[in-house]
C-alpha cells in the first residue's frame, strides 16, 4: 500500500519523467506516409504511367480473348481487370489527395514568407522614398556649382559698374582718372574693345 503511494506520487511529480506507454498499433511517420503518397502521385501523374497502363489493359485484353481457353485466367466481361482497376482507382484518389494537401500547405507556407518578404520590400521602399524626399528639400537649400558661378557672375557685373561709376565719376568732377582705365573696364563690361 505504501508502495503504490509513492508510485503514485512520483506519477504526479513533473522532475519524473513518464514511463511512456505501450499501444497495441505500431507508430508511424506521417511525413514519410506523405512523401511516398507524393511520389505515387508524381508517378500516376506521368505519361509513363499511362503508357505502362495501357500495355497492360492491352495484354490482358489481348492475353484473355486470344490464348487458349485453358490459359485464360479472366473471361470476356473481364471482372478480374476491372476490380484490379477500381482498387487502383480506391487507393490512388487518397494519396492523390494526399499529396494535394501536402502541397497546398507548403504554397501557404511559402505564400505568407512571400506576403513577409513584399511587406518589408515596401517599408524599405517607403523608407527610402522618404529619405530622397529629405534630401531632395535639403538639396534646395544647399548652393549649387552654377547658381554660385551666377552669383559671381552677377557680383562681378556689380563691381564693373561700380568701378565704371565711380571713374566716370572722377571724369566729371575733373580728378585726374587715366581714361585707358576707364576704356578697359567699359571693355570688360561690353565684352570686348570698341573698335
């Protein structure tokens, strides 16, 4: 009594594994039942299946109306034939089915890694849209290569006519002013010497 007790305790205890028990039916792999209901299926899927198939309806058709009555093993409605047929057909639509379910969990599968994988392409997509687009406003204020040579092209002109302003300037007012000086900078601003 006190033994079953303790048994019973250490039944109950989770740091005490489970002795596993015993079932009358043998385990099997439900994955290695499903890749050879695969293969079977790739194979009744074949054209070489219905080739072999064929050959042999067509012998045994050939073989039962053809050879001599002693060795003909299935009269003429050929019941033999057709019960090996609709064994074929009874074992044949279950594995086919089989493999279909087989497959269409693995497209689910494959699908949502799919639906993952476009989810993150357009995040990144999106992410690097916005990031041009931040670049694209901080490039605007940012000087360019020509609008500075623009810039100092226009400050150039400016001191031109200052220059040019200020000469005449000193002509009018009759400070000494070297009019060579003042050809080359009204040169300078036309774009060449005056003939």
């Amino acid at each position: 009594m006190a033994t079953e007790r303790t048994l019973t305790r250490a039944r109950t205890r989770l740091d005490v594994p489970r002795s596993q028990s015993r079932s009358l039916l043998s385990a099997y792999d439900p994955e290695a039942f499903g890749r050879l209901s695969e293969r079977v299926a790739r194979f009744l899927g074949t054209g070489r299946f219905l080739v072999w198939m064929t050959v042999v309806l067509i012998t045994w058709v050939v073989w039962n109306t053809s050879a001599p009555p002693s060795l003909r093993f299935d009269q003429y409605p050929f019941i033999f034939m057709n019960l090996g047929l609709s064994l074929q057909a009874a074992y044949a639509a279950p594995l086919i089915l089989l493999a279909q379910n087989r497959q269409d969990d693995r497209d689910r599968v494959n699908l949502d890694r799919d639906r993952r994988q476009n989810e993150r392409s357009i995040a990144d997509t999106e992410y690097l849209t916005r990031e041009i687009a931040g670049l694209r406003m901080n490039l605007g204020e940012v000087a360019t290569r020509d609008w500075i040579r623009s810039e100092l092209q226009d400050m150039l002109k400016e001191l031109e006519e200052r220059q040019y302003a200020q000469l005449r300037a000193e002509l009018r007012d009759g400070l000494p002013a070297h009019e060579e000086a003042v050809d080359a900078v009204r040169d300078q601003r036309d774009g060449g010497p005056r003939p």
